[in-house]
C-alpha cells in the first residue's frame, strides 16, 4: 500500500515519470550498499531485536510521509529523502525477519515454510497496491500511506510473541569485522555452483522486467488514459494472479522441479509484459497484469525455497540479504531505467526491448537449468 501510494503521491507531485521512477529508487537501492551488511548483522546479532528496531522506523517514516502528506507540507525533493530512510530500514528488515524461518520450524517443514512465507509476501506484494488503489480513489494518498504505518507498528510491537528458541536468536558468534564477513557471503554465492548462477538469473530478469510493477501510475495515465480507479483494478489483477500461482507452487509440498519452475516462470513473465504494453485495450492488460503477477509470484517463491533449502545455517543472513538485493534494488534498478527512458521515447518501446533482453536471459537459465537443479534440489544429508 506504501509503495503505491507513494507512487502516485510523486506521479500527482511532479507529473514526471522520472521522478515516479526516482522514488521508487529511493526507496529500493539502499539495498545496494545496506543489505549486504545487514545479511552479516542478522547472522551475528539478535535477529528479533533487529527486525523490531527496523521495522518501527519504517513506521516511523510512513507516519511522517501521510502527516506531511495530510497537511500539505510535502515535496518531491523532501519525499526522496524519507524513502531513502524507508528502504534503508527495510534492507535491516527483510533479512532478519526471513533468517528466523528456521528457528520457528524443523528441517523436514523448512520447505514448506519458506513457501508459504515468500507466498505472503509476494501475494501482499501484489494485494497491498490493489487497496491501495481503491483508497487513494476515496480518501487520497495519505490514508494508504497511514496504514503503513499501522501496519509496521503491529509488527514491531509483536515479534516478542514469536517463541524462538535462544540457540536460534543469533546465527554465530562474531569471527571477523562486519566487513569481512560481509565480503565472505559474496564468495560464498559466487563459488557455489547453484546458487550463484539462479541468484545472477533473478537479479537481471528482476531489472528488465520487474520495474514496470514499480511505476504503474504512468503506464495507467498514458497507455490507457485512466486514472486511480484503473490503478486499483490493475493492481488487483496482479494480486488474483500471485495469489493463484503462489497458492500453486507453494502447495507444491517438494523440491525437484523448483528450478524448472524458477526459469520457466521468466518467459511467462516476459511475454504477458511485452503484450502488457503492446495492447492499447485495457481490459488485455488486466489480463497480462494477472499473468505477470502469477509468473512474478512463482519465480519468487521457488528462487527464495532453492536459497533457504541450499544455503549454511551460518550463511542464511547473509544470502538472505543477497536475495533481498535481487527483490528490492534490482527493481528499483529497473524503475529508473524505464522511467527515465519514458520520458525520453515513451513507455512502450524501453519496455518492449526490456522484455525482449528477458527472453534472452531466460535462454541462457534454460541452457544452466541442469546444472543448477542437480546443485539445489539434491537431497541434503542429515548431520
């Protein structure tokens, strides 16, 4: 709901698809330089501390953004600054919340638990903007914004209900300075031989096709020359989309044929964006809206199940928070690019040559598919 509000609070500000594109950067590149560390943070601090820490400034921002909001003392330059602040807190988050997966279920439902977590999160990914949507068409931006915070302060303020064994609070004692151990997850990521290359795989579909989710408000206004009414109903077909494929794959209840999975999930997703922007009927879109959210959804989930199964329990912070790279600045990434790029040529065509570079990427994850899932779906042994 944040995101989208947010969105369309900077679409109403500046009537810029670049700035659209700039706040959704804002709010997803801290990512870049901050998840990283925050992945070797969760791995040697107390991960339920941190995720209440984070997640109330999270609430904190979304409290002050609606307020300004509300009484008229917002800007475009001031909106910037507090989603830095957001995504940063957020890449703290986003590692030590998926880190405590394992300490709350045995190995043998870790599977099943990591399925059913990422089917939340990408299922109110997608539900979030659709509420949204219809509240900023009732009310305005600044109650979608509101419930943010709301919604954050909930969650901060009922971690301590977890029962998380203490054991499982941290994941190792401090070997090495924060940077080391930092730089020691990339090495772990790069020389393994199946997460590095599905990792490499999500990360640059993320950027060519992920961004037209970021900056919906522009795709509505001048594909279709329809306001926040439409912006509700299209970001409710992506929420009937994710909900359908994620209900599907994470009912899926095993491993083998996740990485399959994976990489088919890219083309699906490439095509239903190429007919997205090519079709000027909006009642096609709707329909390709739901089948990217669908194909996003199962992409997300089987990549986040491989990463959690595969990963050292001593790693799992800091792949996690690689992980988060690919969910939130890789997007953001891709927002700034087309955004940008719209301004210049229109949204249509950057989208369609991104697309296009997409399926090209997922040839290459085909030809890699083997491999991989020979890596990630092999039975683990039990120490």
């Amino acid at each position: 709901m944040h995101r989208i509000g947010v969105a369309w609070l900077a679409w109403e500000l500046s009537r810029s698809a670049a700035w659209v594109g700039l706040i959704a950067f804002a709010d997803l590149a801290p990512a870049v330089l901050v998840s990283p560390v925050a992945g070797a943070l969760a791995d040697r601090v107390d991960r339920v501390r941190l995720t209440m820490v984070s997640q109330g400034v999270i609430a904190a921002e979304a409290l002050t953004v609606a307020a300004l909001t509300a009484t008229g003392g917002i800007s475009i330059g001031l909106l910037f600054a507090l989603e830095l602040v957001s995504g940063s807190a957020a890449s703290f988050a986003q590692p030590a919340r998926q880190t405590l997966i394992p300490a709350l279920v045995g190995r043998d439902d870790l599977p099943a638990a990591v399925a059913t977590n990422s089917l939340l999160f990408n299922v109110a990914r997608f539900i979030g903007p659709g509420v949204a949507g219809a509240v900023i068409a009732a009310w305005g931006v600044a109650p979608a914004i509101l419930c943010n915070a709301l919604g954050q302060s909930f969650a901060s303020l009922s971690m301590p209900w977890l029962r998380v064994d203490a054991a499982q609070r941290r994941g190792h004692p401090a070997t090495s300075s924060l940077l080391a151990e930092t730089l020691e997850g990339f090495r772990y990521v790069a020389r393994h031989p199946g997460l590095g290359p599905i990792i490499a795989f999500s990360a640059a579909t993320s950027v060519l096709l992920r961004g037209v989710q970021e900056i919906l408000p522009p795709y509505v206004e001048r594909l279709f020359g329809r306001g926040a009414e439409s912006l509700a109903a299209l970001t409710a077909c992506f929420a009937v989309g994710a909900l359908v494929s994620g209900l599907v794959v994470a009912s899926r209840g095993r491993l083998a044929g996740t990485t399959r999975v994976a990489v088919l999930a890219i083309l699906a997703q490439a095509a239903a964006t190429a007919a997205f922007v090519a079709t000027g009927a909006f009642p096609v879109a709707m329909l390709c809206a739901a089948l990217i959210g669908a194909a996003a959804s199962a992409h997300g989930i089987s990549v986040q199940v491989l990463a959690q199964t595969a990963a050292s329990p001593a790693m799992r912070g800091r792949i996690m928070s690689l992980w988060a790279l690919v969910t939130r600045a890789c997007p953001a990434l891709g927002a700034l690019a087309l955004g940008t790029a719209g301004e210049a040529f229109g949204l249509r065509l950057p989208t369609l040559v991104a697309a296009l570079l997409a399926v090209g990427i997922f040839a290459w994850g085909l030809s890699r598919m083997g491999g991989i899932a020979r890596q990630l779906e092999a039975p683990k042994e039990t120490p």
